[in-house]
C-alpha cells in the first residue's frame, strides 16, 4: 500500500502547495511513483504548480460519479513518474463532502498503485480535512514563522487530536465527557483534548490506555516555511517540544525552507523551481526535507475507526 | 499524555538532568523565558493568559530553587525522598564545593558542549556570508574556512568536538587533494565537520565538497 502523506496547516499563502508540489517533484526524481491529489477544493491550485494548465478530469468527476474509479481520474505531469488527481474546476468545498463521498474517497485512495501519495489538504479544520489527516501516521504540517499561521497549526493539530478522541465513544458518552471536563476545568475546556484526555483516564482506564497507544504511533512533521534571515531557526524544534510537553505529542521537525523571491519567480514562468534555481538555500532545503520523506516509511491508520 | 507541568518536578520543567552545572540551570531558563513569554511566536495562542502566567511562575520557581546550592540540597533531597531522582554518585563532583563547579563549567571540553546548536542555526541563517556561500553550487575548503571562521569557531573546538585530528581538518580546509585522507574516510570526517558547524543538509554539502576539490583545477 502506498505511504500517504497528508499536507496542511497554517493559513492560506503559507506555501502548503508549492511545499506539496516541490515534494512531489523529488520523491519522483527518487523514482518513487508518486501521485498529488488536490484536495483544497475552491482554491485548487496544484495543477499549476505542476505544469498542467488545464487538467481535462478531476477529483470533481469521481465525486459526481462521472468517472466511477478514483484511479481512471489521475492525469500525467510532464515529470516523469509524477501524477496528478486535479481539483480544478471544483467548485465545492472539501467541509461539504458527505459521510458516503469521504467514505468512499479514503477507501479509493487507499487502494491506489503509488508508491507515494501526497494530499494537498488546503488550511481548513472542518470534519473532513481532520478525517483525511487521520488516515496516516504522517502528516505533515506547514506553517511560516508568523503568529497567524503558527496559531492555525495549533489550532489543526488539536482538532485532529480531539476527532481522534471523538471516534472512540458515541453520542452520548461524549456529551457526558464534554460536561464533565466543563465541571472540573471550567470554561471553554470541553474544547480542549488534554481536558477531555485527563476525564477519560478516570471515566474511560481501557480507552484512555488505547486512545494514547494510538497518540504515541502518530508521527506527525513540522515544517517552517518562508524563513527570513533574522527569524529564529530554532523555532521549529521549539514548536515540537511544546506540543510535546504539553499535548504529549509526537512532531517531528523537518526543516526550515528559507524565503527566496525566486519562487515567485518560478511561479510566474510556470516553470519547476527546483530545476530552476537548484543551488539556492531554499532548494537545498527542499531537497533534503524531500530525502528524508522518501526515506521514511509509516504505517497506514486507515479507516479503522471511521 | 505526559503529566501536567505541575506535576513535574523542576529538572523536567526546565527540560535538565539532575545533575547539571549552574551554567545549563541559567541557560535552560532562558531557553524556557523564550518559550513562554507573553509575546514568544512559539507558544502564540497554545496558552491562556492564565495558563501562561502559572508556567512562568513555576519556571520562575524552579530556576530560583535550583540555582541555590542550598535551596537545590534541600529540593533535591525531598526529590530522593520520593524516588524521582538517585542520590548523586560519591565521585560526582560535590556542588557544595564551588571549585569544583567551577571547574566543570570551565574545563574546555566542557565548554564546548555549550555551544548550542540553536544558537549556531540561528547565525547562519543571519550571515549573508554564509548564506551567500551556501547557494553556490560548489563548495570549497576554502568556502568551510570561512564560514567557520563567520561563526567564531577554532579549529581546535571542531577537533575537540568530532575527534578529527587537527592536522586533517586543516587539509579539509585547504582542499589540497594530496595531503587529505583517503576519501572512504575524508567524506565521513567533512560530514561531521559541517554537523559540527551546525549545518543542516549535510548530506547534499558533503557531496558538493567533494565534486568541488575533486575536480582539477
Ligand atoms: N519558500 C518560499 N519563498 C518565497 N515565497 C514562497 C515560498 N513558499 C511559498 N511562497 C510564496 O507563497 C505563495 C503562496 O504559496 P502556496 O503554496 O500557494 O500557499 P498555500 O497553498 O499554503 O495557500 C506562492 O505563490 C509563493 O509566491
Ligand atoms: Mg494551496
């Protein structure tokens, strides 16, 4: 089965789809098969970045059923083992989705022939973005150095958190847990999945054991992106260290990719950054975060509890 | 999940060993005020105002406890009390004793240990030099020099630090092909000296290095 790295994170323009595309560029060039599926529905815009102006099906034609088989909607690039499942010419968001067409996706995308699959998840939180991060151990999260998108981060990595822990119980018992962590935190801690985790080890022993194998098996990446000369290097490593000290959760740091105006450049020539300006900091941080995703293996989550 | 910050005792707040110089206690309370500052980019919107004033205050807390020799004697006694911690080894150094504090922090072998690697990343992606370097396509000894030298490292801290004898890190620089070692080893010993400068990308770099001196000139 093929690895399945979900990609999302902080705020519109963080560069979750140049990141998503120049990573696709690599694992090919690796000679990885590798596919990109567009799933920032509305605001699709991989297809660009990959040298397929004007996709001739999509993502959109699985959805309406006008194309049966997810595999038949995969378009090639003019990379070599680089493909792409376009969201062009959708005109709907991913939160709109209904259970059966998410259901019906996760499982079609878990039976494609890649090698290495990657999901340009777009920056929301609904439902659905959190469940298609939650079919793999790896996702990855982008963000640039700037509160805004560091704070949607946070706030992406504990919705998926709190959906995880939401799979476990039904209607009720969550209700009951959602009181509960009301009346011992206060305010507002429903919302928080510590909160909701510290009920559960008293109410729920067995789901709390469960529930945290499963938080330890998650190997989630970090990613700043956009780094200027005089922002802080390390902040990616302290990003991870609070998320692991305080959430208790795994995130691995990536890298940093430096800020470089000729990926605006490329962009506009619609040409490959990476074989553009190959010898800028910016590549050779690409490049080695790409090594290392190629490298790595993980495990798939699949479906098991949706 | 791990335990509440305040369940944790103030070597695990500060992220320490239990045996640490004063000189890791200071510099893991700032690296912690980095952290949780109002303000610090990193913990932007994790924390209530609240929650945020609580783990200063417990920073604060630690950091005072723990930089006292005499306050640390007494936290650290209940900490064995309470099987957190083991009684420190005879041997070990007594902390009563400043001498031999101060000899510890101030041993160079010692000192090398303290230039964190943040602090390295962080010059340079600041140095144009270094970074004007580093988007080359090839790399020179003469290159590694340099950015040593813009970091304010000896040759003999790269030595301490990744057991090359000085004399090789020196051909390394010079990118005299004759006088290198074999190049079984020379790509091993160039790996760990760009590690050493706290370079990311060693991999990529190495390679660079070595099309670079291997070709002729
Ligand atoms: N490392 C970078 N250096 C400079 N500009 C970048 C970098 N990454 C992204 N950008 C710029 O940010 C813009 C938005 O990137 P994009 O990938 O479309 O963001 P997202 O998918 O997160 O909304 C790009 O058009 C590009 O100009
Ligand atoms: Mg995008």
């Amino acid at each position: 089965m093929a690895h399945v790295w979900p990609i999302g994170g902080g705020k519109g323009g963080s560069g979750k789809s140049f990141i998503t595309s120049s990573l696709g560029r690599l694992s090919a060039e690796l000679g990885k098969k590798t596919l990109i599926i567009d799933l920032d529905l509305g605001a699709a815009n991989l297809h660009t970045l990959v040298g397929v102006p004007d996709p001739q099906k999509g993502f959109s034609d699985f959805i309406r059923k006008k194309i049966p088989l997810l595999e038949d909607t995969v378009v090639e690039t003019p990379s070599a083992n680089l493909f792409l499942i376009s969201g062009a010419h959708d005109n709907f968001d991913i939160a709109n989705l209904s259970y059966e067409q998410k259901i019906r996706t996760l499982r079609a995308i878990a039976k494609l022939d890649f090698d290495r699959i990657l999901l340009d998840l777009g920056a929301g939180t609904s439902f659905n973005t959190l469940d298609f991060f939650l079919i793999s151990q790896n996702g990855i999260f982008i963000t640039t150095p700037e509160p805004t998108s560091v704070e949607n981060v946070y706030r992406l990595i504990r919705s998926i958190y709190f959906r995880r822990i939401r799979y476990c119980f039904n209607v009720t018992e969550f209700k009951e847990l959602e009181v509960e962590a009301d009346r011992q935190f206060g305010d507002g801690s429903f919302n928080r999945p510590d909160s909701l985790m510290k009920v559960i080890s008293r109410t729920h022993p067995e789901k709390y054991t469960q529930l945290n194998i499963e938080f330890d098996a998650f190997r989630f990446k970090l990613i700043i992106n956009q780094v200027r000369k005089h922002d802080n290097a390390a902040l990616g490593l302290q990003m991870c260290r609070m998320m692991d000290k305080h959430l208790g959760l795994n995130m691995e740091f990536l890298g940093n990719v430096a800020y470089d105006e000729h990926v605006h450049d490329a962009i506009c020539q619609q040409v490959s950054f990476l074989e553009r300006y190959p010898y800028t900091k910016t590549a050779t941080d690409l490049r080695e975060i790409g090594k290392q995703i190629v490298e790595s293996a993980g495990r798939q989550l699949t479906l098991r509890y949706m | 999940m791990r335990k509440d910050f305040d369940q944790l005792n103030y070597y695990e707040m500060l992220d320490i060993k239990p045996d640490a110089v004063p000189y890791e206690i200071r510099h893991a309370y700032n690296a912690a005020l980095q952290l949780y500052q109002p303000g610090s980019l990193v913990s932007y919107s994790f924390f209530s105002d609240g929650e945020r004033r609580a783990i200063l205050s417990l920073v604060e807390k630690a950091y005072q406890t723990l930089i006292n020799d005499q306050s640390r004697k007494d936290y650290d006694a209940t900490l064995i009390s309470r099987g957190e911690i083991e009684a420190r080894d005879e041997s070990a150094p007594d902390l009563k004793k400043p001498v031999s504090v101060f000899h510890i922090s101030r041993g160079p072998a010692a000192r090398t240990v303290f230039i964190s690697s943040d602090a390295l990343k962080n010059k340079i992606s600041q140095s144009r030099i270094i970074t004007d370097i580093l988007a080359q396509s090839e790399l020179s000894g003469e290159d590694l020099k340099q950015i040593r030298t813009e970091l304010g490292l000896t040759i003999e801290h790269i030595a301490e630090e990744t057991k090359i004898r000085v004399n090789n890190i020196r051909s390394i620089e010079e990118g005299q092909a004759e006088q290198m070692p074999p190049a079984v080893f020379l790509k091993g010993f160039v790996k760990s000296y760009l590690k050493c400068l706290g370079l990311d990308s060693v991999e990529e770099l190495s390679a660079r290095y070595m099309n670079t001196v291997s070709r002729p000139k």
